[in-house]
C-alpha cells in the first residue's frame, strides 16, 4: 500500500514569542515492512533547521530554532511511504514468554534497537503491581509470545473505553488503568507496563493509520491523529512485532512507523521550548489518504 501523508501543526500565540526551540520527529524511520518514498517539511516563518540526534529510541529528529518575534508557527511533514507488511500470525511453535525473558537478560546488544532497552521502567511507564497482577493471566510464561501479546491487546480493547476526555497527554497509565478509559497512548503504555512486569521487552511506536478503511470495512479508532501502539520482541527469529491495543489488532498495513522509543517522551511529535508571555494555541490535522486504493476507484 502506498500512503500520501500529510501532518499539519499550528500553533498560535497570544503575544509575540521572542524565541522557540523544538524538535521535530515527523519524518518516518527506516522500518521493516516500510519504504519512504519522498519527504518534505514545510515551516512557516522558516527558523533555521538541523539534524540532532535521538536522544533514546528511534527517530530521525530535526532541531527547529525561531529566533525572530512571531505571533505563529505552521509545521507541516508530507511524506510517501509505501508499506508491505504481513499480518503476523502465532504460531505452535513460537517462542514462550520465558524464553523470551532469558534471551533479552542475557543480550549484548547496546544498540538502539536492542531488546534490553525497553525491558526496564522508563520515565513516563513506570512498573505498577495494579497493572502487573491485570496482566498476569494472559502473560503466563510458558505461553507463547504472539499468542500471549494478542490476548492482551484484545482484552484491553474489550474492557478499556475510547474516551479523548478522560485523559491528558501526561496522564498515568495508573490513572488511566483506574478509569478504564483513554486514547491510544494510555492504552499503549497500559500494555508495556503489562509487558515489562512480565519481563517481556516492550516499545512505544508512534505513527499512523490510515484514514480511509477498505471498501467494507470498519473505520479505525485514531486515524484523525498521530497513533501509537506496542512493539514486542518475539526472540531472534521473529523481532520485533506491532500490536495495536486500542483496535485488537497487528500492525501490518493499516500501519506507518515513526519513532519507537521507551514511552512517549522518546517518541513526541513536537516538544520544546518557547520564550514569551500569554496564551498558546494548537492545532493538529493528519491526513493518511491511500494512493493505491484512490486509483482503483
């Protein structure tokens, strides 16, 4: 499937802002299953613009810095990316939770992509007994990994509400395990909280779905927005697996990775710093149209 993306990010000021500095993790990574095809950012006043390097996880990361007085900014990724993913399906003999635990202890590997790197509590999903003890029944450790992270996925999809008002970007996943209701972010870091206890490596993946469902077919919970769900590390043979929470299913297709990163301190779209006084405003459109899907009609 061939995707034209476009993500918009507008923010307004209530006085003239002296001075701003953002990083930007808009362009989508080099991916398995992913090909970027073209990219442009657009930013308007134009700043100057860098590369910087991920501070954690897997993003390709550009500085803004606006150093002239602006009421306004407008930032604006377009991206092509074609995505040729297959729907994993679990299998007698893949590996089993305990396996899995003792290869990611006994890893060596320190690169960003390392299973042990996400093994361990990170700053915004800290490790909590409620959502371990949740968990527990279908993290058994002689079950087998895809097996076991599906039946989590679908029963936080079944017991969890869909509710954008119920939580905040900085909400916990204690507080929104609690209220059994979120947006995909809580949901996502619910799960890998989960996991972790579990001594499964699991991480945060921002991107996008697509915004048009096929021809019969229902439409996608979070595709008006950027999306986030859970990598798993299924052992050697496998890598690392997309599970998506807030809709019970796998990332395959429907699916467009970002950044990956530990939580969603890694992985944010857009954060920063601004120098000025008053009020700010944003507002965030996504658009994911399916090329390939619009010439066959």
């Amino acid at each position: 499937m061939l995707y034209q993306i476009r993500h918009r990010t507008r923010f307004h000021y209530d006085q003239p802002v002296a001075f701003a500095r953002n990083n930007l993790r808009l362009k989508p990574i080099l991916w398995s299953g992913q090909q970027l095809e073209a990219y442009e950012l657009r930013i308007d006043p134009q700043g100057r613009t860098f590369p910087a390097r991920a501070e954690a996880g897997l993003a390709n990361v550009v500085r803004l810095v606006l150093d002239a007085p602006a009421t306004s900014l407008t930032i604006e990724s377009r991206a092509r990316v074609r995505v040729e993913r297959p729907i994993p399906m679990p299998q007698p003999d893949d590996p089993p939770l305990a396996q899995i635990a003792a290869w990611t202890r006994n890893s060596r590997d320190a690169s960003p992509g390392s299973p042990a790197a996400y093994l361990f509590p990170s700053p915004l999903i800290p490790l909590d007994q409620g959502i371990a003890e949740w968990c527990a029944p279908d993290l058994a450790p002689d079950r087998g990994i895809l097996d076991a992270a599906l039946a989590l996925a679908l029963r936080i999809q079944r017991e969890f509400l869909f509710d954008p008002h119920a939580t905040l970007v900085d909400t916990s996943p204690r507080d929104a395990f609690a209220k059994r209701g979120g947006v995909c972010q809580d949901f996502a870091q619910i799960m890998i909280a989960g996991l972790r206890s579990a001594g499964m490596p699991a991480a945060y993946c921002s991107g996008y779905l697509r915004t048009l469902p096929p021809p019969g077919q229902p439409r996608l919970v979070g595709a008006d927005a950027t999306h986030a769900w859970v990598l798993v590390w299924a052992g050697p043979r496998l890598g690392w697996i997309g599970i998506d929470p807030t809709n019970g299913i796998w990332m395959a297709e429907d699916h467009v990775v970002v950044a990956i990163g530990r939580d969603y301190a890694d992985v944010a779209p857009i954060d920063g710093i601004v120098l000025g006084s008053g009020a700010q405003k944003m507002d965030v459109s996504v658009d994911v149209e399916p090329l390939e899907d619009i010439a066959a009609a």
